[in-house]
C-alpha cells in the first residue's frame, strides 16, 4: 500500500477539476503506483466532487486502472491467437517457474505481477509481453528469462 | 554535400539489425576504402521497408538493385564485382521459390511490386521525430492547399467524390460523414482519431503513429477546417507508449511552426489537438463508447441514432475517423479525387494496409490496392506458409470478422467481397492459418476474446458469448453432441440481432463462418473424438513408436512433468496419466529418428500397451517390437 499524499491535489491541479479530469487522473495515479487504492479513488471523489461509487465504477471498467494490488513491475502476457499460436504458453510456464507465481498473482515482495492480457499489437513479432509499458517482443523461454533477471537486479 | 554515383540504401529496422545490419555497414565501409570508391558510393541508413524476412538488405540506388540475406563474408566480393566491374551479383539478388532466375530490381520482386504505399509512403524513409522530414516529403501542401484555395464544401466534395471509405472496420464513406456533420447548426464541434486499435492481429494504427505521425494530424486539421471545428483529440490505447509519445512531439514541432495552434499558416483558422488515453478496454474503440470514455463517463456503448456526426462528444457534432482514414486525407487532397477514385474497385477505393502475421514467410504490414486477391497477398506479398505446410484459411476483420477457408483464395479483397464471404474488413488484421490449426479452437478464441471484452450492458452479447463460449469448450474437449451445431448458429443468429453495438452484432462471425466452412472438423470433434489439426488437447495423445525408438534418452531428459519412462538404449514409454501434451517430445526426437508421433480419435485406443521399457534390438536396420 502507499501513501497518496499531495498526489490527487497536484494531479487535479494539472487536470482540472472536471468529469473528463478523470480519466487522466487516474492513470497518472496508476502510473507512478500500478494500482488505485480506495484512500486514492476516495480522494479523487472529494477534489472532483463526485460520488465515490462513481469513481470507482470508472475505474472498474478499465483493466489497466487496477483496484488491487500490484508489484512494481506489472508483466502483462498476451493471450490472444497469434501469440498463442507461436508459442505464449512456454512464456508463461517460464515466468511462473522464475517467479514462483501464478497468472493473476503479485510476488510477496510485491516486486512482480502476471497478467494475462489481449492482444497488444505486435502480433508479427510474437510471442509478445509487457512489463510496465514497455514491450519485449519475438520471446522464447531464454529470452524471458534474461529479461527477467535484468528486472530482478533493478 | 558531393553526389555520389552510387547510393546503398542500407535497411537497419528492428529486424535488420538483429541480423546483423550494422556489420555490413562496417564491412561495406572497409571494402570501399579499401576499394578507393569513397568518393563514388556512399552508405545511406534507412528506416525498416517491411521485407523484414530478407534481412539485412541492401537497395543500390540509382540502379534499383535488390540484395538479401547479405553476411560480412559477402561484402568484399559484391563491391568489387558489383561497383568496380559494374557486374551485379546474382547469388545475392532476390530469387523466387519456384522459378530459377534471379528478380534484380526491387521494384520488380512481388512483394513490392504488388504493394502501393499511400498511407505508408514515409514508412523507413523519414524519421518521425522530425517535423523537417514530414515537410520535405511534402508534407503540409495538402493544409497549406485547402487553406489558401478551397471553401469546406470544396473539400468536403473532394473527399465525396474520392470514394474514400472509413478504414476502422465499418466503411462508412468518410465524405458523407464530414458533410452531416457541417451541415449540424450546433457549436462548436469536434474532430476524433480513433487509436484504439485493438483487434486481434491488427496494429497498422500503431505504426502510422510511430512511423510517420504528422500524416494523420496533417488529415485532422484538414477535417477540422472542413467541419468547422476548432479542437480535436486523439484517443490512444496505453499499450502504445512509442506511438504516444511521438504524437507528443509532433503536436509541439506543428505548433512551433504554425501549422497547430492559433491562425495556422497566417489564416483565421484555428486548430488544437489534445490527447487522450484508453486504459485497457477493447470497446472503447467503439465510437460511442469512445466518446464517453473522454467525458469521463461509463464507457458502456449507446445505441445510434443519433450518430456522433450528430451528436457527439459534450453532445457537440463530431466527426470521428480511423487513424489511416485520417492519414490518406492529404494525399487525397494533393494528388486529386480522381487520381484516387482510379484505384481499387467499384465500391472500394485506394489502398488499404494489412498486418499479416500467423502461419506466414513476410509477416509485417501490407499496403495494397483494393481488389488484390487473397491469393497474391498470401503467396506472392507474403511469400507463402512456412515450412511447406499447407494454407487452411485466413480470419479477417478481427472478433467481427470470420475465416475465409483456402478454396476462396481467388476472392478480390474489398469490403463487399469479404462481406459476402461471412467476414468483413474490419481494421485489416490477416491472421494466415495452416494445416496445423484447428478451425474450432480458432472459433473458441475469438469469442473467448469478446466474452472477455464486452461491456456486459446487453445480455445477448454477455450471456450469448458465455454460452458459446461455453459448447466450444465442451466440443474441444471432446464432449459435444450433436445437437451443439444447431445451437451455435441458434445463438449465433440472436446475439447478432439483438445487441446494441457492433461488438455483439458481429461476435458471432467467427463461429458462424467457421460452421460454415469447416463443419467438418466441428463433426470430427464430436462423431470421432477426433482434432483433425491434432491441436485440442483433450482429444490427443502423444507415443513413442517402438520400431523407431533408439532409445537416446533425449524426450525423457526433456519431458517437464517427467512422464517418459526408459533407459539408455531401451524402447522408451509415455506415462499418458502423466503427459501434458506439452508437444516438447516431439520436438526434441532426433529427425531422422522421429519415433514420436501424435494422434487422434480412433488411433488413440490402438495404442499397444507397452508397459515398461525394454531393451532396443537392431535387425536390419529396424527395432523388433
Ligand atoms: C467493439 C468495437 C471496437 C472498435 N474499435 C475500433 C478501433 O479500435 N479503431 C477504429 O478506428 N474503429 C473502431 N471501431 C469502429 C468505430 O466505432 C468507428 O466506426 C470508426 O472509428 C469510424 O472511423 P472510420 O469511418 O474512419 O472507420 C470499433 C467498433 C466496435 C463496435
Ligand atoms: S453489444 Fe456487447 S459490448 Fe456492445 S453494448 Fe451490448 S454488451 Fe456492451
Ligand atoms: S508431450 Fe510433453 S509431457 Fe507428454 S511425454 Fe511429451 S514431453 Fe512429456
Ligand atoms: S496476438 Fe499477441 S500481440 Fe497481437
């Protein structure tokens, strides 16, 4: 769990305080923290002046404006058929075996998530994830597992 | 800088340089030195030209000679051959699979030959973080054009008279579009680009925006003057932080130079552009939902009328357009309707692009005229299936489109064609598929794929796709009956009539043109228990041909849950309340040896019980079982 702090203030500084303040608000919460907390989702409610269910019902509609908890770097798998027909279930079992977790998990250092997710648009290089924002395309199970480790030693 | 006699348009995209590009440009460097032709040739760096699975390769300019598959070892022998006794080397040039001689000029090899870059005509050749590169390539005429010489009407007309049709899944023509919008009463209003872009096997809307993103603005302004509006956003989806950021950039570089902004190019028109973000919602890309989504609002679909053109964001009139519908804007403008309306076909105009991705040699994006057939794009654009297998089907037009089995191969690509064939154009996704994939597990993926992205507001389109989704499972799984069939295309037949946005109408495509073309394997399914493709798990196993097995030990050290029994040199067994059907064995069996083999149906009850591994005996040149 963090601390939202000044966060939603300043962000709704940036934003504006209005109904399509919103959306950017959130993301940008997402992106420094990778999840809403109820405290941030509440705060926002107050400073845009809507209800909190309101706030919440958006953010439940996206799967990228998670309401649970997540790691540090959240790896996003695509499940969809090009992936999968070159080859995402190896991905995956890799990035279980490394990270001792499973689909839908965080590690208990809250270092890591894994998402299943759908397509991201790099079908031609799949199999294809991403870690954050960023990426990583052409996988096999040697090249994840490089990848990974760069991330584990961050 | 001098001119030099001979140019090498050296390629280092992503693909080139994983294949070593930067090596020859260092040997290229090193031989002509050595060479003394510095001062006649010169190495040009270039951006990725999509022929990705020749690389690294080489384009000699101003001859227009084509050179693949090139290695470090190759260079010295090409320069001296090639640039100092002027005789082009034939073993390096491109030679199709089925004729011997060599294709030289890169305009004359099929993939290229067949394509018509429009939207994609600054693709590797301009860098897309410089505004300078965008104008060079004539970029802002197309503004500049309609702002000192044309009314709006005058460019709706031109964009009417084109032929231009939307290219984000529906068609809708682009021209009509932008005149029920001008003749709304209602201020202000509003231009979109939808970035969205979330079909399966489609990503042409993320390269447009990191290739050359000026393109598409350039198209926005010039809508915006059309409509009257002012102020435009372009909806993204997070997943494209490149694209993103690159729009960002662009957006600033315009307005330094006066091309966004306040008075664009001196005149009293003005034009901002915002950017907007999705936050992983498929439906989103759907225009109503869109538009709620910038409002901040629940972005569950509503049904039109009214059409945004209409009524659209804030309940202002607002057009909404497809990125590539927005970057074939200017070059409409500057090359004329009638230039433009002279390609494609009747009812489809211009070029569209494609991602070809799957079971396919060229896997890449496409841009082609309306009216190419499936067969050259599949053969002589993707130059064919990997690995000899055969062609089964391509799925076009994502979760809204279906699959057009082979026996279709000769049907011209264009928005009615593809629609009488039960599929649609959708954003131009081309998903090839071999012999190797099972046509009812493709079905089951797609509405896997709606189930998971539908907004949940209709209960045809919730339920429907669960209920589907739910007799596909049970049919891969080997538990279908016959009356399965008739469900499906019950079902099928109601979510489509009775949803209240395009993700319901057309979920059920996918199954419906699968039943449709390739009943017989849903049969096989059932009837036989049997995978015809050898693909769905639960109807497969996987054996260890006694005749065969030299008993190497490879698949046993290779198996991960450890379900191989056997020794050094003994027939080797597969636990089968052990196996995954990880497929690992059979990858890793020798070749030459391929003891290991999968089956189907009946074949899997004659298996002979084997039970423990016993010791490999040769006699002439065979095992004994
Ligand atoms: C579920 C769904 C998803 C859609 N996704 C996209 C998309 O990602 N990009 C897009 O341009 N159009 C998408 N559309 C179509 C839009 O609703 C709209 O028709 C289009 O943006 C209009 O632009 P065009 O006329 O230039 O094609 C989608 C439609 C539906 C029903
Ligand atoms: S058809 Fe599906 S996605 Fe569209 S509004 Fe209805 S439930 Fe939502
Ligand atoms: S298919 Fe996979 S699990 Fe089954 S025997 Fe072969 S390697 Fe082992
Ligand atoms: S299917 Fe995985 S990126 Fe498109």
């Amino acid at each position: 769990m963090y601390q939202v702090g000044n966060l939603v203030k300043e962000l709704s500084d940036k934003h504006g305080r209005m109904r399509e303040s919103l959306m950017p608000i959130l993301q940008e919460i997402v992106q420094k923290h990778n999840y809403l907390t109820d405290e941030a989702m509440v705060e926002v409610a107050r400073e845009l002046d809507i209800s909190a269910a309101e706030v919440y019902g958006t953010a439940s509609f996206y799967t990228f404006l998670d309401t649970q908890v997540k790691g540090k770097y959240v790896i996003r798998v695509c499940k969809t058929i090009t992936c999968s027909m070159k080859g995402k279930s190896d991905i995956i079992q890799t990035l279980e075996d490394m990270l001792k977790i499973k689909i839908g998990e965080t590690t208990t250092d809250k270092q890591f998530s894994l998402i299943e997710t759908n397509c991201i648009g790099w079908c031609h290089k799949a199999p294809a994830i991403l870690i954050n924002e960023m990426p990583y395309t052409e996988l096999t199970p040697e090249k994840v597992s490089t990848i990974i480790k760069d991330y584990m030693q961050k | 800088m001098a001119v030099r006699r001979i140019e090498l348009m050296l390629c280092t995209g992503t693909g080139c340089v994983a294949g070593g590009a930067f090596r020859i440009s260092e040997a290229l460097e090193k031989e002509i030195q050595k060479q003394g032709l510095e001062k006649e040739i010169s190495v040009i760096i270039t951006g990725c030209n999509g022929f990705c699975g020749h690389g690294p390769l080489m384009l000699v300019q101003p001859d227009g000679i084509f050179y693949g598959f090139l290695t470090p070892e190759d260079i010295p022998f090409l320069v001296q051959e090639h640039f100092l006794k002027g005789r082009p080397v034939k073993k390096l040039m491109f030679s199709p699979p089925e004729k011997k001689e060599p294709v030289p000029l890169l305009s004359e090899i099929p993939f290229f030959k067949k394509q018509l870059l429009i939207v994609l005509r600054n693709r590797g050749i301009i860098d897309p973080e410089k505004i300078d590169e965008y104008i060079a390539r004539d970029g802002f005429t197309a503004l500049e054009k309609v702002l000192t010489s044309m009314t709006p009407d005058d460019v709706i007309n031109e964009i009417t008279r084109s032929g231009l049709r939307g290219r984000g899944g529906a068609g809708f023509p682009t021209g009509t579009k932008w005149k029920i919008c001008r003749a709304e009463q209602k201020m202000p209003k509003y231009i979109i680009c939808n970035c969205d872009e979330g079909d399966p096997g489609a990503f042409m809307d993320r390269s447009v925006f990191e290739s050359d993103p000026l393109s598409a603005m350039e198209g926005m302004i010039i809508g915006g003057y059309a409509i009257g509006a002012s102020h435009g956003y372009i909806y993204a989806r997070s997943e494209y932080p490149l694209a993103i950021k690159r729009m960002n950039l662009s957006i600033s570089s315009a307005k330094d130079y006066g091309l966004m902004g306040k008075n664009i190019l001196g005149t009293d028109f003005s034009f901002d552009l915002e950017i907007r973000q999705g936050s992983g919602a498929f439906v989103c890309g759907e225009e109503t939902s869109l538009i709620l989504s910038i409002e901040g609002r629940g972005p569950e679909p509503i049904q039109r009328p009214p059409f945004p053109a209409q009524s659209g964001i804030w309940g202002c009139p607002t057009v909404i357009n497809n990125v590539e519908t927005w970057a074939t804007i200017p070059v409409i403008i500057n090359r004329g309707a009638d230039w433009f309306s002279k390609i494609g076909t009747e009812t489809s105009k211009g070029t569209k692009i494609f991602s070809l991705v799957g079971k396919i040699n060229n896997a890449g994006l496409i841009e082609v005229p309306m009216g190419i057939t499936l067969k050259e794009i599949v053969y002589d654009i993707g130059g064919g299936i990997p690995d000899n297998k055969k062609f089964k089907a391509v799925q076009t037009g994502g979760p809204s489109g279906g699959c057009i089995p082979y026996s279709m191969i000769d049907i011209p690509i264009d928005f009615e064609s593809l629609i009488e064939a039960g599929s649609m154009m959708g954003s131009g996704g081309m998903i090839v598929m071999d012999e190797d994939t099972c046509m009812v597990d493709v079905a089951k993926f797609f509405i896997q794929f709606t189930n998971d992205e539908s907004c949940g507001k209709c209960t045809t389109c919730r339920d429907g796709s669960e209920a589907l989704h739910k007799v596909l499972t049970d049919i891969t799984n080997g538990d279908g009956k016959e009356v399965d069939l008739e469900f499906l295309e019950e079902v099928g037949n109601a979510i489509k009539d009775a949803s209240a946005c395009g993700l319901g109408t057309t979920l059920p495509n996918p199954v419906l043109s699968t039943l449709k073309y390739f009943r017989d394997e849903y049969e096989a399914h059932i009837k036989e228990r049997r995978c015809p493709a050898l693909v769905c798990k639960n109807l497969i196993k996987y054996y260890i041909l006694p005749e065969k097995c030299t008993g190497c030990k490879l698949c046993l050290k290779n198996c991960p849950p450890g379900a191989i029994k056997g020794e050094l040199k003994h027939i080797h067994i597969i636990d089968q309340s052990k196996c995954t059907k990880c497929g690992t064995c059979l990858d890793v069996c020798p070749p030459k040896v391929s003891a290991i083999i999968k089956v189907s149906g009946k074949e899997m009850e004659n298996i002979t019980g084997i039970e423990e591994p016993y010791p490999v005996k040769r006699k002439g040149g065979k095992n004994e079982t």
